[in-house]
C-alpha cells in the first residue's frame, strides 16, 4: 500500500528523477552548447535547452524507474528506490514521467529547435524504453549497445546552438560512447551477485569477472586514443592535450589495478574515478575552448 505521508514528499520526486545521472548528462549537454559558440551562447537558448534537456532526462529516469521497479526490489542498491518502497504508486510515477517528458518536447520544439527536439526524443526512447525494456534484458552488450543514447546529450546541447550536427559534436558522442562500458563493467562487477539474483545478464554474470576486467582494460586503451582525436583533428588545443593524456593513463592504471586486485573495493574505485574522469576530461575541453577565445579575441579599444 502506497504511503500517503511519504508520496507528498518532493524527495521521492526528485529520486526518480535520478539527479546525479542527470547532471553528468546536462554537463555534457552544457559543454556541447558552449563549444559550438565561438564566445558565448544566447543566454534565452542556453536556458531553454538545458530545461528541456534536463527535463527529458528525469523523465526518461523516471521511466526506468517505473519499467526496472521488479528488478530494482531484488537488488540492494536500488531496493529502497521510491517504487520498491511503496512511497510512490506506479500511476503517479508514469504521470509525472510523461508530464516531464512532455513540457520538455513543448519547450525544445517552441523555444530550441525540432532537430533538437526530435534527437532528444530519440535519447529518451532509446534509453527509457529501447534499453530498459529490451537490450538490458536481452545481452550482456546491453551496455554498450543502450550506450548511444547516454552518448547524445553533447550532440544535444551542440544542435541546440546551431541547429546541426556537427562533426566535433559527434566526437564528443563517441568519448561517452566509449567510455560507458568500462565506467558501468565496473559497478557490473562489484555488484554482480546482485544483477545474477535480478536475473540481468551484464558482462560479468554471463561471461565471468576475469573477461569482464580484460574488456574494461581493453575500452580504456581504445578511449585513451580516442580521446586524442579532439586535439589531432584541431577541435582542441595543448591545454586539453595535458589534461586528456594523464587522465587516459590513470584510468589504463586503474583497469590494469583490477587486473590485479580481484576485490569489489578496486572495481568500486575504478567506477568512482571514471565519473570524475569524464567531468576533468569535458571541463578541460572547456577551459580549453575558452582561452583560445581570449587570446584570439581583438582587444578592446
């Protein structure tokens, strides 16, 4: 039975609406969008497309929540999750999931543009449905298949400005793209017990730890020289070069670690330091963009 006192609570809202996932996505929907402006964004566009991506997101987190609350009650990490604890009931949760989704495609569409808008959707459904339902269930590359849709928001927040997909965009796409499957392995391996009791089929359920930690140690390799490519194609210059380079190789040295250490506590490590990998690695884009703009602007007279 749903209780009543709980289900008022913002809290349970907020849960569902998964928020530190969902700055990671508007952080680097964010940078997509100041790193198609030569300066500064249109502060009115920036404003609505961060809203409406933002927006999106938690609506297709709340999805998830909605579609995963079987599989989330047998799992201690999300066993306490609102649906799993009955402080939401499953109608409240898909309304205010579709009433986000929905002000987030009004606003994207009115107030962005439609390629935007229409992208967005594709995210969504990608995640919230063709993921969730579907490729989390289906294969242990459900991780790396579902991955595109938590790879568009820079393409996102890049099309917002311009109204275009750029080639820049789509290499800012393929560094999440790449660095999903060893940023999740990870988590995949200290929790496997729990995925095999939810009957979820990741990588180290399916195929054991051992293969799993080779596949983490080979992606971070692929995603070192892939993270090279903004400064050998010209998007970036030597600041993001000394920053890009030395995270590669503590994210190498981490998998390499697990190679080693066949403990949860590296695995959980390794998870920790590839989020704080992409936020340094997507801020030096940034700092990087952005003193380029300094020194190549006029003076001012």
């Amino acid at each position: 039975m749903e209780n009543k006192t709980t289900a008022l609570s913002w809290k349970n809202y907020l849960e569902l609406c998964k928020p530190k996932v969902v700055l990671l996505i508007v952080f680097t929907a964010i940078v997509g969008m100041l790193l198609a402006t030569p300066e500064h964004p249109p502060l009115d566009l920036f404003f609505w497309s961060t809203l409406g991506i933002a927006m999106a997101s938690s609506s297709a987190a709340a999805i998830n929540h909605y579609l995963d609350q079987k599989a989330d009650a047998e799992m201690a990490r999300t066993e306490n999750r609102p649906l799993p604890q009955g402080n939401l009931s499953s109608e409240k949760v898909i309304g205010f999931a579709l009433l986000l989704g929905t002000v987030s495609m009004l606003i994207l569409v009115t107030k962005v543009n439609m390629l935007t808008a229409i992208l967005t959707l594709l995210s969504l459904v990608g995640y919230a449905i063709l993921y969730t339902v579907y490729l989390k269930h289906a294969t242990p590359q459900n991780i790396v298949i579902g991955g595109a849709a938590g790879a568009a928001p820079p393409v996102l927040g890049w099309c917002a400005m311009t109204g275009e997909i750029h080639p820049h965009a789509l290499l800012l796409f393929l560094i999440i793209f790449v660095w999903t499957p060893p940023h999740f392995w990870a988590l995949a391996i200290a929790k496997k017990e729990e995925y095999a009791k939810a009957d979820i089929p990741m990588l180290p359920v399916t195929h054991g730890v051992e293969f799993t930690r080779l596949q983490i140690l080979l992606y971070t390799i692929l995603l070192f020289i892939v993270t090279l490519l903004p400064y050998l194609t010209g998007m970036s210059g030597m600041i993001y070069l000394a920053a890009a380079v030395p995270l590669g190789i503590i994210f190498i040295y981490y998998a390499i670690k697990m190679m080693r250490n066949k403990d949860n506590k590296t695995a959980m490590k390794t998870f920790g330091f590839s989020i704080i990998y992409l936020m340094i690695l997507f801020a030096a884009l940034l700092i990087d963009h952005y003193t380029y703009v300094f020194f190549s602007s006029p003076p001012q007279t």
